[in-house]
C-alpha cells in the first residue's frame, strides 16, 4: 500500500474496483482484510490540472524534490477561486515546477496546505510530491508548525490596561504576552467576514507581544504573533476583538483617528497610504515529512511595511 493514499482517496479506489483482495476485487471499504492477505491496488497516473501554469516570477526560499518554500507577495491569491481564476501562486507554482507535483486526489497540482490571505505577505510551504502533501497537511492539522507574523496594530496592549482585562476572551501570560482565545465562525450577515463566537464555531488561540511602540504617547505597536491554531483571519479578527486592530485592514476596520501631534507628519502620510492589512508572515517551522529534518525560514519585512516603520519611527 501506498503511504500516502488519503483514507479518503483509498476510499475512492474502493469504489472504482481498484483493488482487489486475494485477487478478489472488493468495493466495500468496510470489508475486512485478515492477516497476511496479498491487497493490489491500482492507481491511473495524475491527470493534468484544469488550472494553467503562468510564468509569474516567484521568490523561493528553498526547494527540493518533496517541497517548495515560497515568500509570498502582497496581493497575490493563493489558489484560484471565481473571482480571480488566474495570476495566482498555485497558477505560478505550476509552470516553476512542471511535472514535479502532488498527484493527490488524482489530480496533478501543487499540495497547498496552508493559506495566507492575498494581502498579507510571506512565507508559505507548499508540497510537490504526494508523501509531503500529506505530512505537512497531519503537521497543520495538529498545529505543530511554527508560525509567526509581524503586524502592526493600532495601540499598545499591556498587561495594565484594565480596558484589555475586561475583554472576554482575552488575557496575559508572563512576559506581557496577550493570549486571545475564543471561537471563530464566518459572520452571519457579511460571508467575507469571520466574527467572534464563544458558542459554537472552531476553537482558535493566537498570542502576541509588542516589539516596538511608535508615537508619543505609544499609539501604535509593531507586534510579534504566533498561532496556535491556523483559522481564517484569526490574528486579524482576534486582534480588532481586543481592540488592536491592524493598520490599514480594509475588513475589520484599519483606519482610526490618532491625538494630535502623536506621530509625525511624515508618519501619518505614510500611514493614510499604506492600503492593506500590516501582516506578514515571517516565520516558518516545520519538520521535514520525508526526511524528518527539523526546518525553519524566516522571510524580512517587505518593502511597503519596512517604508511605513521607517516613516513612523
């Protein structure tokens, strides 16, 4: 048996009488299989992508024949989707590797096992072969992986603000590190939205501490956060729920009126300018799902977001 067969895709072979038990052919994936008993299955080769590969210019970080670390743009989706069926990673990711893909689902295509939204910039892991896609898919699933993002926020939260030690949800750990943790859910009235829920929804906890304060008096903060979960949005809705929304996050309310005279003038040009949320994804850690290596990347600030701290600082 292959390895790295899905259950879900083995469940499919079943189906499609591509295996056969003792030379027996079985359809019932619930049929037992006794001990030492000879199982064939066969499996067609992957057919080709409906999506087309695009000569879009990629930053690659590191490569090998089971997987790809890319440092993902700002504005650029992940996968194609009705609104935006080309000009994507997964479009570009198709022409940079050829034929050196995932087969997964019977599908030839790169293994995106992780989003980041199309205006958050950084680091993504994506699988070429089938054996990755589904050790880095059990890594994400169990969030061992490290991540970590660089945002910048509106406010500085500390331990002593008694605003903060009233949001439910929301605490400190030591270090004045806050700790968010709530349900997540897609927002009733506006699907592009996810809202925060503490009934019903998934569970998401994201951590976070302050890395340089800007302003006179402290009006923004460039803030380190990690995942311990990996949800749509999380550290943008967790971040506007304690009341430090992103700089520039044009779904959850990213631009805030600042007191006078607490940031330069230059500071505040730059800031109505910057039109995307501040978030990038800088740090990436995972074990290796073929070698077992221990890796990490970490990926600097992009342009836009080192210009608007140098504006602010």
């Amino acid at each position: 048996m292959d390895a790295s067969l899905s259950r879900s895709r083995l469940s499919k072979l079943i189906a499609q009488g591509a295996v056969s038990v003792n030379g027996v052919v079985v359809t019932d994936p619930r049929a037992r299989v006794t001990e030492g008993a000879d199982v064939q299955i066969t499996v067609e080769e992957a057919a080709e992508s409906h999506i087309l590969p695009e000569d879009i210019p990629l930053e690659v970080i590191y490569e090998d024949a089971d997987l790809i670390v890319v440092n993902k743009p700002a504005g650029m989706v992940v996968h194609p989707a009705p609104g935006t069926p080309s000009g994507t990673l997964v479009n570009a990711l198709l022409h940079h590797c050829g034929d050196d893909l995932s087969g997964v689902g019977g599908m030839k295509r790169p293994g995106i096992v992780h989003r980041i939204d199309k205006e958050t910039s950084g680091l993504l892991v994506v699988a070429k072969s089938d054996a990755a896609h589904h050790g880095l898919a059990a890594q994400f699933a169990d969030h061992s992986c490290e991540r970590y993002y660089k945002a910048l926020v509106f406010g500085v939260p500390d331990a002593n603000d008694p605003r903060l030690r009233g949001v439910k949800g929301a605490n400190f750990e030591s270090g004045n590190i806050l700790k968010i943790t709530t349900m997540l859910a897609r927002h009733k009235t506006d699907r592009q939205r996810q809202a925060v829920l503490f009934q019903g929804g998934r569970h998401a906890v994201t951590r976070a501490r302050t890395v340089q304060q800007f302003g006179t008096p402290g009006v923004l903060a460039l803030m380190e956060c990690w995942l311990e979960t990996g949800r749509t949005h999380q550290i943008r809705v967790h971040m506007t729920h304690a009341g430090h929304g992103l700089v520039g996050d044009p779904t959850y309310g990213g631009k805030r009126k600042l007191p006078k005279g607490a940031i330069s003038e230059a500071g505040l040009v730059a800031l109505a300018a910057f039109d995307r949320q501040a978030l990038h994804a800088a740090v990436l850690g995972f074990v290796h799902p073929v070698s077992g290596e221990a890796m990490r990347f970490e990926a600097p600030l992009p342009g836009d977001m080192a210009d608007l701290l140098a504006a602010l600082g």
